[in-house]
C-alpha cells in the first residue's frame, strides 16, 4: 500500500506554500483594494499573506513534536502530551491572530 501524498511532496508543498502566500496575499489585497476602492483590503490582504507564510514555520514544529527518534526510543505520535500541546499551542495561536485580526482591523458600520 502506498501513501497518497509522501513527506518529502508535504514539505515542498508547505514550503511552496510559505514563500508565495505573502506576494499572493498582498497581491489579492491590491485587486480587491482596487475593485472596491477600499485600501484597508490591501492591508487585510498582506496580513493575511503573512500568515499563510507562517504556515512554513508552524509545519516545522509540528514535524519536529511528531518526530520519530529511534536512538532516544522517541515516537511523538504516539505521546498524548505531545497531541495535547499541538492542541493547545495551534488554539492560542489561532485566538491570537483573530484578536490582532480584530484589533488591526475593526469591524466598520456599514452605509446605508
């Protein structure tokens, strides 16, 4: 039986995914700027680029949480700790970035 998707094809996805999201965030942010005449888009746009960047170093952890160690007799899959603090830190981590989201970018009124 073979995998669907190999970790070396993951990485270089994740890795794909980590250099372009900044210039594709911010290049979406321009042409919804553009359409609506609303430059808060452009910035919303580069914020949100800049996360699918951290996407990179996030994959990173977790890779090196679920590693297998041979030598050490280490196998992060299977620890319940280790699948706990994943949990945890990816929640803080997602509460904190929709409170920077929230505070760099308001909810506006809209005009009727």
């Amino acid at each position: 039986m073979h995998e669907l998707i190999t970790l070396e094809q993951m990485n270089w996805a994740v890795l794909g995914l980590a250099i372009a999201a900044a210039p594709l965030g911010l290049l979406g942010g321009a042409l919804a700027a553009a359409v609506r005449q609303r430059r808060r888009l452009l910035w919303q746009g580069l914020f949100l680029g800049l996360v699918g960047s951290g996407v990179g170093l996030l994959w990173l952890l977790y890779r090196w949480t679920v590693r297998i160690d041979p030598a050490r007799e280490y196998v992060g899959l299977y620890r319940p700790g280790v699948l706990a603090g994943d949990v945890v830190l990816f929640v803080l981590l997602g509460l904190g970035l929709g409170w920077l989201w929230r505070r760099a970018f308001p909810p506006q009124r809209s005009r009727s």
